[in-house]
C-alpha cells in the first residue's frame, strides 16, 4: 500500500482573467441592514457580486473547512493565472492557514476589464499547478528519508481544482490536452532531479462558472480516465449560492467527510432577550464519526436532506442540554473534528463558542487529560516546605511555572533561560537563599553549599520534564552550562572555603583557651572571698569594748564578687564572656594597704591607740591596763 493519496496535495487554480470580472446577477439586498429610514430616504440599491468574487468566497470556504477537519497533512497550493501565474502560497505547513490566502488575495486584487482578453489565460496557472505538484511536500521528504529501503512506497499524487469561465466543450478538451502534456514533461525532469518527484496520478476538476439567467455552453461530465496518469471531471455551475454549495459537495467527496445537522437548539433572541427560537446547525466531520451508527441498523435516520441542499444527506441529531449526572450520561464511541457548513449564521456562532469555551457534553474536562496535568505538576512535589530551597525562591516561580507546560513556546524558553540567568547573578553577588536551619545547630551550611543544594534542585525540576519537548532539554542544557563554572571562578570559590575554614578553627581555639582561663580565674576568685568573710568575722568582736571608739561605717561594697557556680552542662557563651570581663576588672584592683603589711594574712587594727596610750591589746581586740 503505498503512502499518500490524492488528497494530500490540492492545487486550486483561480482564473483572473478580464471576463471574470463580469456580474453573477444574483442581487444581495443592502436596505435590509438599516433597521430605521427616515420619510424621504432613497432604498439603497441591491448589489451583486462578480464571477471572480464568488469564485474567491467559495474557494476560501472549501480551503476552510479542511483546515477545521485537517489541520495537518493536507496541503493547499492557490495559484492565479492571467497574463502569468501568481503562486500565492507553498506546501509548508505554515503556510496553510486562511489568514495567509485572504491577505495574498487581496494583494492581487480583482480582474482589471480594461485588459486585453487575449493576453490572459488560465492555462498559466494549470501548469504551474502541474509543476508544483512535482515539488517534494515537507511530509514526502520525511518519510522518504525514514523509509529509506522502500522508498518506493511514498507515491506523488495530487488534485487540481480549477475555477475558470470556459468557452466551450472543446476549449475544456483542449485543457485537459494541456494538462496531460505538462505532467508528461515535468515527469521526465523529476525523474533526474532529487528535489522533484514524479506524477502518479492526477485528478483535474473544472468548474465552469457562468452567471444568472445566461444558458451555459458547456456540459457536465462525470469523472473519466484520460490516461493512466490523469483523470478529468466537469462541472457547470451558476454563480452565487449554487457555486458554494457544489464546493460544499466537492470538499466532501475528495476528503471524505459526513454531515450531521444539529436540530431544536434554543437560543435567545437578539430582539427579544425574554423569548427564545430552535434553531439547526449543519456540521462537517470525518465519514468515520457515522460509523457506529450505521453498524447499528439505524439507516432510516440517515436519509434527511440537509436545509442547503437536496443533494447530500445528512445525519439528524437532535439537542439535549449537557448532562453533569454520571446516571444521565451516554457512551462516547470517538472524537471527531467538526466544522460548520454555515460559518457566519448566528447559531452557527453561538454553538461554536459555546464549544469553544471549555464547555463539554459532561460539563467538564475528559478526566484523562485532567489526570495527565496531575502527573505533569506532581512529578517533583516536596511534601514539607522546609524540605526545599527553590519553591521558598521568587525568583525561581516564572521557571517552576512554565516548565510543568506539555510543550513550551519560545516565549516560554527564553523566560526559563532569563531565570537561569538571575540565578547566576544571584550566586555571583553572594546573595543569601532561604535555607531552612530547623533541627540543626549552629549557623547551617555555607552560602556555597547553600548554591549547590539550590542548583541540584532545580536541576532535578527540570529533568523530571526534559521528555516533553525539545524547548524542555534546551532549558536543561541551560542550567547545566550555568553550572559548570570556569577554572577560575572554581579558584576564588577554593580559596573562600578555606578562608573560611581557617576562620572558623580560630575562632573555636579563642572560645576554648577563654573558658580555660575562666574556670582558673574562678577558683583564684573563690579563695579571695573566703579571706574577706573571715575578716569581717575577727572585726565584729571590737563593737564589745566600752572603750572603743565606734567603728567607721564602711561604705558598702557596690559589686559583690559572684562566686561562680560550678557549671552544670555546657558553659553558655554569656557566662564566658562575663568570667571573661570579671576576671580583667579584678587585675586592674588596687590592694588595701593594711592587707599588704598582714601576717599571716591577718592585720592588728587601731595600732595608732596603743601608741598613745600605751595599752596593750590583746589578739582579741580588749585593752587592758
């Protein structure tokens, strides 16, 4: 079976040529949009539209129903033929978009009368419609290169669908001679190029445009073999409504497509907001969405004509409102594309935004997709928020937030690198993270570690999701090159551990000598206070004596000597400190004179009374005569 069918490549061949520019004469009505005249107004004419407009608006209509159905791998090629070809459009896919034929055809503008017929001619655009059919699609290039053994396989075949005012049936007989002779030459050029591929078949659909009123002079033909590599149909069509409904037909035929008409929908009036009217709209989708319901045996549901045309069936179906109730809900078979025959009407428009706004049948998001976002956000998911650095980071939360994303734009990209790079700037100026210190002594790792903890984190964020998208492993490859710092980066960072390191031994060594120095100036400190009780003890006996002058009051002592506690447990560095500054204040006191001339570290008082008096005193302080 070999790849790619007819339908994988569709050129469409518009002629602009003077005679199109003539009427359809099918008339539209402009008085009706004036909702309020004035007595004396003129009516407004009615206008109509020429062969080369309704020729633009039906081609667009069919170009845009299979991009609704067929946004990829069915490709359009527009070509405008009069005195010389205009490709308006290639086969790459981004370029397959209603937006880019619309701004391309109003660049060419509609067929100029005053131009002389006989230099125009839609045969400009037939070949160069051939000749682009030779051209290799991005798609066929793939899948030759995949398949490199059956190359074979991958065949070139296409459509040409021509809109075109002919002659005759003899004129439509001489383009079809023209076509065939134009895929036999270009099949012999491909042949010897890489970048062509011969035709295998072609299908030629001419459609003859001719106005109201007028009797057409040339006759429908149903499809029929010109040659082994060419097929031919014919259609004469009126312009105007006629015209888009046999395109409406065509794009069914060539892409396989159903309809379904959607009946009694309600919907409120624009000019009655308190009444509402039942409304149908018609939708195209793939021929498989009616597939189970004709393996059912229900056929009798399947002969309705639709409202546009008698031509075509359509399938009925009638509205519900959306049930939320899982009792209420029925089976869903398959998901189909859709789009409507009647993209302007206003039901149409309604129904397809209330589609459009995240409305399904249940009345709530597949729960597939909803658990594959679940998987996507709860791959990397810390359960305790002291447990990790960069959800505690602001400048972490544009990163964390896009790369959870299925796929990432370049917008996104280039956020997540900006946010790599304020990181790196972070790390440069030494700026502190939020690292949790719970449950840990001290003063918790260094601001390098702290860095390195910050980027193994993020690291893992982002691998959990580098199988995303090719955006997701630029992201990674981002934050690895970041990390990977540079010899001499890696040197300053060297020399301020060990700075760091010396600081810290010092720093231990000075608390250790200075709590050695405070239990000995303890011990020094005890013994000082034990000789001062014991001689305010031996100086309390002179208050007995009648004799005695009444002792000096002494002037009490502003600081007592706190006997330090023995410690119980780790020294708080207060008490050092404190042991510290005590110890230094006692080296600065200046000794009593009497306790210097002690014996005996005992001093005999009032030594002035027994010189005048010559008394003696006795040790205990009593004179005697």
């Amino acid at each position: 079976m070999k790849m790619f069918s007819v339908s994988h490549k569709t050129a469409f061949v518009v002629d602009h040529c003077p005679y199109m520019a003539e009427s359809c004469r099918q008339q539209v009505e402009c008085d009706v949009l004036t909702k309020s005249r004035g007595q004396g107004m003129i009516p407004l004419a009615p206008v109509s539209k020429s062969l080369w407009t309704c020729a633009v608006e039906c081609s667009m209509e069919y170009c845009r129903i299979l991009y609704d159905v067929y946004p990829l791998k069915k490709l359009i090629n527009y070509i405008v033929s009069d005195s010389e070809f205009h490709i308006l459009n290639s086969w790459r896919q981004e370029d397959q978009s209603t937006h880019e034929l619309m701004s391309a055809l109003a660049a060419v503008g509609p067929p100029n009368p005053q131009e002389d017929p006989e230099c125009c001619s839609v045969l400009h655009g037939l070949v160069a419609a051939v000749e682009s059919l030779c051209k290799i699609t991005e798609y066929q290039h793939e899948a030759r290169t995949t398949l490199m053994d059956t190359a074979d396989r991958v065949a070139n075949r296409g459509r040409i669908i021509c809109l075109t005012n002919a002659k005759s049936d003899t004129h439509v007989r001489m383009l079809e001679d023209c076509v065939q002779e134009t895929i036999l030459e270009q099949n012999k050029m491909a042949a010897g190029s890489d970048r062509l591929m011969p035709i295998q078949q072609c299908e030629l659909v001419l459609v003859h445009i001719f106005p109201q009123g007028e009797d057409t002079l040339v006759s429908d033909r149903p499809k029929k073999e010109v040659s082994s590599l060419l097929t031919s149909e014919v259609h004469s069509v009126r312009a105007g409504r006629h015209l888009a409904t046999k395109l409406n037909i065509l794009v069914q035929q060539h892409f396989d497509l159903a309809s379904t008409t959607i009946t009694n929908i309600p919907m409120k009036e624009e000019q009655h907001a308190n009444t509402s009217a039942n409304y149908d709209v018609e939708l195209l989708h793939h021929r498989d969405a009616h597939l189970e319901f004709f393996k059912s045996g229900d056929l009798h549901m399947a002969g309705s004509t639709s409202r546009d045309s008698g031509l075509k069936e359509t399938v009925t179906l009638k509205w519900c409102t959306p049930r939320t109730n899982s009792v209420e809900l029925h089976y869903c078979t398959g998901a189909y594309r859709i789009s409507p025959t009647d993209v302007n009407s206003r039901p149409s428009s309604c129904l397809t935004n209330f589609l459009l706004n995240d409305t399904e049948a249940s009345g709530k998001p597949p729960a597939e997709r909803a658990k594959a976002q679940l998987e996507r956000y709860t791959r990397y998911w810390p359960m305790i928020i002291s447990q990790t650095t960069i959800f505690n980071m602001q400048a972490v939360v544009p990163l964390a937030n896009l790369i959870v994303k299925e796929s990432l734009s370049e917008e996104d990209l280039l956020t997540c690198q900006k946010t790599v790079y304020n990181l790196v700037d972070m790390e440069r100026k030494n700026d502190p993270l939020p690292i949790s210190t719970v449950g840990s002594r001290g003063k918790g790792p260094k601001r390098d570690e702290q860095y390195r903890i910050m980027w193994n984190e993020l690291e893992t964020l982002v691998k959990t999701h580098v199988a995303g998208s090719e955006r997701h492993q630029r992201v990674l490859d981002c934050i690895i090159a970041c990390r990977s710092k540079p010899p001499e980066e890696e040197e300053r960072k060297k020399r301020g551990r060990k700075r760091e390191d010396k600081e810290d031994k010092a720093e231990k060594s000075i608390n250790k000598d200075s709590e050695d120095k405070s239990w000995q100036e303890s011990e020094r400190l005890k013994g000082v206070v034990e000789r001062v009780k014991e001689e305010q003890g031996e100086s309390e006996v002179i208050k007995d004596s009648p004799d005695s002058p009444e002792p000096l009051n002494k002037k009490p002592r502003l600081e007592e000597i706190q006997l330090p506690e023995k410690a119980k447990g780790p020294v708080s560095l207060l008490t050092m400190w404190t042991n510290r500054i005590t110890v230094a204040n006692s080296r600065k006191h200046q000794e009593f004179a009497g306790r210097i001339s002690s014996v005996n570290n005992k001093a005999e008082l009032y030594q002035h009374l027994k010189d005048e008096n010559g008394m003696d005193l006795h040790e205990n302080g009593k004179a005697t005569r």
